[in-house]
C-alpha cells in the first residue's frame, strides 16, 4: 500500500519529499501529497518524518 499522509500532523516541512527517491511527495499549501501512482513503498518517508504524519496503512 502506498504512503499515506495524515493532514492534522503533516506540517509540510518537506523532509519526506527530500528523501523520496522515487519523487512520489511533493509539497503544496504547507501539505504533502503522495502519488500513489509513483510511490514504490519504500517507507523512507515514514522514517524521516518529525511529526508522525506518513504512514503504509
């Protein structure tokens, strides 16, 4: 299942976007968005990010 961001956490800091190396986050309005189109599960987002707000389910 894709990466799956939690708007009320997300502060759009943009620490998942830097470490996606597939470029499936992009930062928009201070809110991440994952593509799940181009999001391959790699969970390196989910690591990186300070408030807890990416996760796989």
């Amino acid at each position: 299942m894709p990466a799956y961001v939690v708007k009320d956490l997300c502060a759009g800091c943009g620490a998942c976007a830097y470490v996606c190396p597939y470029e499936a986050i992009t930062i928009a309005a201070k809110l991440a968005t994952v593509d799940p189109g181009l999001c391959r599960e790699c969970e390196e987002c989910i690591f990186v990010c300070p408030n807890g707000a990416i996760t796989a389910a």
